[in-house]
C-alpha cells in the first residue's frame, strides 16, 4: 500500500531535519505543504501535529507551525538523556551483538570512510545517525531504540541550529573505537568511547551561534536520494 500524504509529510520533514537541510525555525505552512504533497489542510494539521509529538515542530500561537528551535538547555537535555540512554544500550550491545550484527556496524563504518572521503556530506550525517540506530538495534530494546530515534533528530535540529558546518559531525574515528571495544567485549571501554563520543559532540556546538533557517520550503523537502 503506497503511503498516505501524512506519511509522506512526516517522513519527508524528518528526513530533511536529519540531513540539516531543514533548520529550526522555519515556517511550515500549512498551504505550502498542501501544495507541495499535493492534499488537503487537514491533512497537514494530521502530520504537523505527528511532528509535534516528535519534539522537532511547535506551534506557535497565531503564527502557525515552525521547525522547533532549541534552546541551549533544550539541546543539554538532549545530550544528557543520550549519554544516559546510549551507554545502556551500548552495555546491552556487548552482551547480545553476535558476528553477523559486528558485520553490519563494520559494513556501516565503511560508508561513513566513504561518504566522508567522497565529500558527500549529506550521506554521511545520514550514516553517522544511522550508526548509533543500529547499535540501539542490535541492543535489542525496542523502546531504548525509539527514543534513540527521536533524540538523534533532535540533535540533529540543535546541530543545524549551533554546530559549524566542519564540526556538525560524528567522528568516524570515534565510531571505529567504540566498535573496536565491543568486539573486545569490553563494557568498559565502550561506555568510556560512547561518553567521550557524545561529549565530543556536544563540545562541538556553539551556542553563540544565530539560528539560521534558509531557502524555500519545496527546495528543502525535494526528493532525498539514498545512493545503493
Ligand atoms: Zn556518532
């Protein structure tokens, strides 16, 4: 069954937050999208309003719906709930990954060398984010990987809201580290990597900077290319 216009707005908005093409405070109006998935306004409102569950839309009174703008004690949040967050999950990753499950972290690692060697950015934030998904998979709590979900596309709203084009990025080093320790098996050094890891992240952002949304709304919910 092909996707409904709800679905699609949803996914499309995601997706544009997680490339940092879409940035926090631009405006989603609700013709807008009408126009450019082709449906009705209740139909938006029934999207906008499964985005503002995500924690990435708010509205605002008598102006309509923007891309939710975090503040600085928003973002810490953010981060604090994923250090605590993620070094369980990286806990349970040492006690169930299995071979195949290493294969498919390493096989990941390998895309983001690749995306980042190829200068295609947009890929490898996709695959950075993609990285810490699938380690929240192969941690086998499917509630832990929900809100892993949602905390990575908030952080990836706060890093196109503060971070540098440079820095706004996973290290890929840092990924290898942490998959080295739990091939190892060692706990201890994969929570140690994680935390550093996040840390390093959060170290990154400057909360100096302005916010900074750009360019029309159809430019930024165009087609999103997944090269094979
Ligand atoms: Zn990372």
């Amino acid at each position: 069954m092909s996707q409904s216009p709800e679905q699609q707005i949803v996914e499309h908005v995601l997706d544009a937050i997680a490339d940092q093409k879409l940035r926090a405070g631009t405006k989603l109006g609700e013709q807008s999208l009408s126009e450019i998935f082709s449906c009705n306004r209740t139909q938006v409102r029934r999207a906008l309003a499964t985005l503002t569950g995500y924690h990435v839309v708010e509205h605002l009174p008598n102006r309509g719906a923007y891309v939710a703008t975090p503040s600085e004690a928003d973002a810490r949040h953010v981060f604090e709930a994923r250090r605590a967050i993620e070094m369980t999950i990286c806990k349970n990753v040492v006690q169930f990954a299995n071979p195949a499950d290493h294969a498919r972290l390493r096989a990941n690692l390998a895309q983001e060398h690749e995306a980042n060697a190829a200068g295609n950015r947009a890929l490898a934030i996709r695959l950075s984010r993609q990285f810490h998904l699938i380690l929240a998979e192969v941690g086998r709590n499917p509630v832990l990987s929900q809100y892993l979900e949602e905390l990575t596309m908030r952080t990836s709203l706060v890093l196109g809201l503060y971070g540098s084009d440079q820095r706004s990025l996973c290290a890929v080093d840092e990924h290898a580290g942490i998959l080295d320790a739990i091939e190892r098996r060692d706990e201890a050094a994969v929570c140690r990597e994680i935390e550093a890891h996040l840390r390093h992240i959060e170290a990154a952002v400057d909360f100096a900077g302005a916010p900074k949304p750009r360019g029309a709304l159809s430019s930024l919910l165009g087609p999103i290319v997944i090269p094979t």
